[in-house]
C-alpha cells in the first residue's frame, strides 16, 4: 500500500459526511478530491496553496468531478491558515491533511520549509474539534526534507501531542506518515492541554 492511501485509510476511520476538513497541501487535488468525497455535499474542504499552478489545475479536476462546490481554495501559505479560515469554524475542523515536499511534475525547487510547515502544523492543532486528527506524510530523500521531517518530530514531543508514526518502508529516507491526535486524554477524562 503506498504511503499516501495508508493517509486516507486513517482518514476514512473517522470522516463521516457532514465534516469540516483542510488540505493543508493542495497539490494536484487528489488528496482533496478524497476529502470531498467523504465530507459530502454536507462538509467542507478547505484547501491551501502557494502554486496558481495547483489552484488552477485542482479547480480543473474537482470540476470535472463535480466536487468544486464543496471546496474553497486558497492561493496562500499554509502558515496562514488562522488568516484565511472563517473565525467560527476554530475547533471544528475534523482534519488536516499534510503531503509536504513539492508538486509532482511541478518545480521541485518550490518545497515546503520548516518554518512554515510547524507554524501551519500549529494552526491546525489549533483548529481541530476533539475527536480530529492532522495527517502529515513527511519525504526524508529530498533536499531538505530530513531537516524538515526532524522538525517536525521535536514539534510534536515538545506539544506532548499524540502521535502514530508509520514508516513507507525499512528504507532510512522512505517517507513517513504523522497521525497526530488533539490531545491526551487521562482516566479522568483530562487531557494535556487542559
Ligand atoms: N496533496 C497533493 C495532492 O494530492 O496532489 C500533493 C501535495 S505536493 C506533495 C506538495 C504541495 O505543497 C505542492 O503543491 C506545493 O506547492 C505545496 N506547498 C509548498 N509550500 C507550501 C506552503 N508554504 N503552503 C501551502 N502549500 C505549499
């Protein structure tokens, strides 16, 4: 199974239809195409951009699949996210979806970056409800990427978030998948940001 459909089948066991959810990543539109699937014409699927290329090819597919409607597009940084997003939908958003690195057969010099990607990575641990989860796939073998990939790990020990971590494969530079959860829950129901 590629790393990518392992995402969507942790995403699968708990979208339901109705959901509210971000692409943090647009890309070529796949990622978000599943996500307005799930979410139905009931949801919403919130989905970020740097590249007009990416907006203007994704507009295209989720068009021709009929899926444009449940979607708004931003040509716009992820570590924008508390920028762009309605105020009212903060900790309502069932989840994040992350595909960092470049656009496959785009500019492989325009990367996503650290800096950025733990500021967007934040905003959306901000903006999950309860029961939501951030799936981030994190590439180790481009330039870059293992410097990004290692930020991210002492993100999320440094928020105590839950996390599952699943490697592509036994390859060090294989791509891993981040299922990161809101927060911990104790015995009594506490959890650790409360
Ligand atoms: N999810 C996509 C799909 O289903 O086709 C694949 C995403 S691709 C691996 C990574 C994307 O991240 C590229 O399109 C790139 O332009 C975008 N990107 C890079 N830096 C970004 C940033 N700071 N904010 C938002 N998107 C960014």
């Amino acid at each position: 199974m590629r790393i990518t459909e392992k995402a969507h089948a942790e995403l699968d066991k708990i979208l339901q239809r109705g959901d509210l959810a971000i692409d943090a990543t647009l890309g070529n539109g796949y990622d978000t195409q599943f996500l307005a699937q799930k979410v139905g014409t009931s949801g919403h699927v919130f989905a970020f951009d740097i590249q007009k290329e990416s907006i203007e090819q994704s507009t295209r597919f989720l068009g021709e699949n009929k899926l444009e409607n449940r979607v708004t597009f931003y040509l716009s940084c992820h570590s924008k996210i508390k920028q762009n997003l309605p105020i009212e939908l903060a900790g309502k958003i069932k989840t994040v979806t992350f595909n960092l690195g470049y656009l496959p057969g785009g500019d492989k010099k325009i990367i996503t970056k650290p800096d950025t990607t733990l500021s967007a990575l934040k905003q959306a641990h901000l903006c999950l409800s309860d029961n939501g989860i951030i799936s981030l796939i994190s590439y180790r073998g481009h330039e870059g990427g293992r410097c990004e990939f290692e930020e991210i790990e002492k993100l999320i020990k440094q928020e105590h978030w839950p996390v599952q971590k699943t490697p592509g494969s036994e390859a060090p530079d294989s791509p891993v998948l981040f299922i990161i959860g809101k927060a911990y829950r104790g015995a009594d129901g506490s959890t650790s940001n409360s």
